[in-house]
C-alpha cells in the first residue's frame, strides 16, 4: 500500500469520529459552537481523506 492511501485513511477514520462525535454532543444539547468545530472538523478530515484515497487508487 502506497503511504497516500495509508494516510488517507487515517484522516478519513479522524473525520468520521469527530461526526460521530459532533452529532452525538449536538443531539444531546452540548454547547452548540463546540459541536459546530466538532461536525466542520470531522466533515474537512473526511471528505480530504475520502479524496486523497480516491485520488491514490488510480
């Protein structure tokens, strides 16, 4: 395996915990503004991990 696809992921996994996360503190009425980062955070890692292993497989 290439250490692109490895680390992509690793920040896919990231980005899906911190929705995870995110989702589960908005839901049960956490402070707003920490769920926010958590949910925009977990989405940036996701969808850059998502790509770079996209973009890797070719």
């Amino acid at each position: 395996m290439n250490v692109k696809s490895i680390f992509g992921i690793i920040l896919t996994l990231v980005g899906l915990i911190g929705l995870v996360y995110g989702g589960i503190d908005f839901t049960k009425g956490g402070v707003a503004q920490a769920s926010f980062v958590y949910l925009i955070l977990g989405g940036i890692f996701f969808f850059t991990g998502v790509s770079l292993i996209r973009g890797t497989r070719a």
